[in-house]
C-alpha cells in the first residue's frame, strides 16, 4: 500500500493550482434537485469561484449566475459559498450546463478530453401524442447528462430524432425512459449520419429588401477545405456598410444555416466568408439578418455544390488462420480498404488492419460470431469522414422551410405562413 501511495504521489498530477489564477475547471455530473433544479458537479483546477458568480464559459458561455455551492459532509449538504483550485462541489444555477462543460478557461484542463463520436440516428416513437411533450422534456434531459447524446427535436413534423452510438444504447434509452420517467418509448431502426461538403468554391448572394420594413445584403464566399476542418468563418466586410452589431449576429447564424445543406446533412470543411454587406439606417432591424444568412448560404451551396462525406471507422480484426480468407472477402465486399494480414501467435491467428465505411458494416459485429465460430475479435475507432462513392446516395428530409425557396422561408420566418 505504501508504494501504491507514493507512486500516486509521484506520478499523478497535482490536485491544486493556484486559487488566485484564473478559473479552469470542467463539469463532469449533473443531478436535478427538486428546488435547486440542475446540479453541475465541477471540479476545478484553476482559480476560485463563488455564489452569485457569473463565470465565462461555465454552462456553454450562457452566462447563467451561480446561486449556491454546495459540499458532502456525510449524508448531508452543506452551502460552502466558495470551490477553490483543487476541490470538487455541487453548483447550482446553470441551468443550461452539460458533462463535459469546460468552466473558465480551458487551458488549465490537463488530459484530452475525447468523446466518442455518434455516427448513427434513430427516430423516437411514442404511445399517444399527449406524451409528446414529456418524450421530448425527458430526451433532453437525458442529452444534457450524456455529451454523446444529441437530439434532433423537428416541431413542425412532430419527429424527434436521436444521434446514438448503436443498438445497445438505444435499449439502454428505453429502459431508462420507462423507469425513470415512466415512458413507454420505442426507436426505429439505425441510420448512418452522413454530412455534406461544397463539390467547388463559389459564391452565395441574398438582397432581403421586401416585403418592407427590411434591408438585408449580404455576399458570401464559400470554399472547401480539407476533411476534418469544420467550419472557418471570417468577415472582410467594413463596420461602415454593415455594423458590428449585425456583423456578429451574421456570426451566429452562419453555424446553424449549415446545419441542413442541399441533401438534408450537416455541411462541413468549408470556410465562409463575408465579403460583402450593406444595412439601411432606417428600414433595417437585426432580426433582418437573422433572416437573410440562411438565404444566402443556401445560395451559395446551390451554386457551388454538395458531396456526401460518409464515416468511417480505423479497425483492426484477429482471427484464426483458416478464416482469414473468408474474412478478407467480407472486408471486401463492405468497401474495406486494407492493408496485408500479418501472422499472429505463432501462425494460428492473423490479424487485419484497415479501414471501413460505417453504413457497409452495421451488421458486421454481430455476424463475426457466425463467420469465425465466436474466435474473432474486432476493435475498432472513428477515424472521420471520407467523401462517398458516385454509387452511394443518401438524402435527409429536411426539417422547416428551405431557405433557397426564399419567398416561402421569409414568410415562416416572419409566422406569416398560413398552415395548409
């Protein structure tokens, strides 16, 4: 025992940094209490916060103030008022706070912090449309404690749809559903999350001038960037033409406009740049631009273009010798780019890396059993998305309105939309 004491001594990292530095922490459970509401438990490595606090970056940046911190002394919680550096508490009042929440400044987290990647959606079914409400209250409930966990919530289809990790999850979803909230939920089968990419650079225009009071322009330029680099926003636009303030609101909106491209999916690895916009002093209201990003990002993504990106996954797979033919073909057959078999435990195993489109392989785990006499042993990661063959289509009803339909999307927009 005392060596196992002095080697975390030694080679742990130290519990505290400095009280009077600046706030780093992460939030790594939530609890809700009955009259405090959403518990964050923090623990934090940098700094000191407080009650009444408001603390940048905590909860998402929402700026939600902390009204109580809490400590265990046995069973019972006592309000300490203050976490210094190297501690652990409850913190009450960030209502909107999720696992995995980074409270301050990041820098001062040591580690990596990844998280898996869901690659899959499922649809949420129900028993009555009374139960609507609290379906959609209890999912995302259930999001905010799993950071994996996202929800596609689509008011004017009445749908709600569910980024999971695969099948076992969604059992796990129910059962707790149903005993926790007392909610007989089912899900439909799995479907791949695909994403799009601009096929070439162009540009996106919208002139939001009517029906009036509006005035609204703005030109983008969209340009495709190599996989795995998100989305890059910059402006060139001059504060004279077109305002900070509306400048920024454009910020905003540009992340949620890629949210559905031309086929349904998120648009990904492209930088969007402003680079020209004009406000009226009199006509134009912010609200403007909230309306008028949409319409031209979707322009520009007409103009230039989507490829479908499909994920992949990095594998390695050990089998006995005599199945590693049968196997190869298997791989094969399931788009699998891999590398040659190396023998393994003195010949009586090989093993096989590569990599592999997850839509060609959901069943795959499950039929190794079969296909090696339960001998076969398959680990594998995410590895990104890759763009998809010509003979691979998969498109995403979209959710609302299409903004490049623009005289329709404007009236939504505005709940002017009469229903039909």
């Amino acid at each position: 025992m005392r060596e196992l004491m002095d080697a975390m001594v030694e080679l742990l990292p130290p519990p505290a940094g400095d009280p009077a530095g600046d706030v780093s922490g992460v939030v790594f459970k939530l609890e809700r209490d009955p009259a405090m509401g959403r518990i964050a438990y923090v623990r934090l490595y940098g700094g000191t916060i407080a009650n009444r606090d408001v603390i940048p970056g905590g909860a998402e940046g929402t700026g939600d103030k902390i009204t109580q911190i809490r400590k265990a002394d046995g069973k019972r919680w006592a309000d300490v008022g203050v976490l210094e550096a190297g501690d652990i508490a409850a913190v009450c009042g960030w209502s909107r706070a999720r696992i995995g929440d980074i409270v301050g400044s990041p820098e001062g987290v040591p580690g990596a912090r990844q998280l898996a990647v869901p690659l899959l959606t499922v649809q949420a079914f129900w028993r009555s449309e009374a139960e609507y409400p609290a379906v959609v209250a209890a999912c995302q409930e259930l999001a905010d404690e799993d950071p994996a966990l996202a929800l596609q919530w689509m008011q004017d289809e009445r749908e709600l749809h569910l980024k999971v990790m695969g099948p076992i999850q969604t059992e796990v979803l129910a059962s707790v559903l149903q005993s926790r909230f007392g909610l007989a939920v089912t899900f439909g089968p799995p479907s791949v999350i695909y994403k799009e990419t601009p096929a070439s650079a162009g540009e996106g225009f919208v002139a939001y001038l009517a029906p009036k009071p509006c005035w609204a322009i703005l030109r983008f330029l969209i340009e495709p960037l190599p996989r795995g680099s998100g989305l890059v926003y910059e402006s060139k636009e001059r504060g004279e033409r077109l305002l900070d303030s509306y400048q920024s609101e454009v910020a905003r909106r540009v992340p949620e406009a890629l949210r559905q491209g031309l086929l349904g999916w998120e648009v990904t690895d492209l930088k969007v740049t402003l680079i020209e916009g004009e406000h009226h002093v009199w006509h134009t209201h912010p609200l403007d631009f909230v309306i008028a990003t949409p319409m031209g990002i979707m322009d520009g993504l007409a103009r230039t273009g989507t490829r479908l990106l499909e994920p992949v996954l990095n594998f390695k797979l050990s089998v006995p010798a005599e199945f590693a033919g049968k196997l190869m073909n298997e791989l094969l057959l399931m788009r699998a780019v891999i590398g040659a078999p190396e023998p393994a435990g003195g010949g009586e195993r090989m093993e096989i890396e590569g990599r592999l489109p997850v839509a060609d392989s959901l069943d795959f785990p499950a039929r190794l059993g079969s296909l090696t006499k339960g001998r076969g042993v398959l680990s594998a990661s995410f590895a990104g998305y890759q763009e998809a063959p010509e003979n691979v289509a998969a498109q995403r009803k979209r959710s609302g309105v299409n903004p490049l339909d623009q005289a329709k999307f404007i009236l939504a927009a505005r709940s002017a939309l009469t229903a039909t």
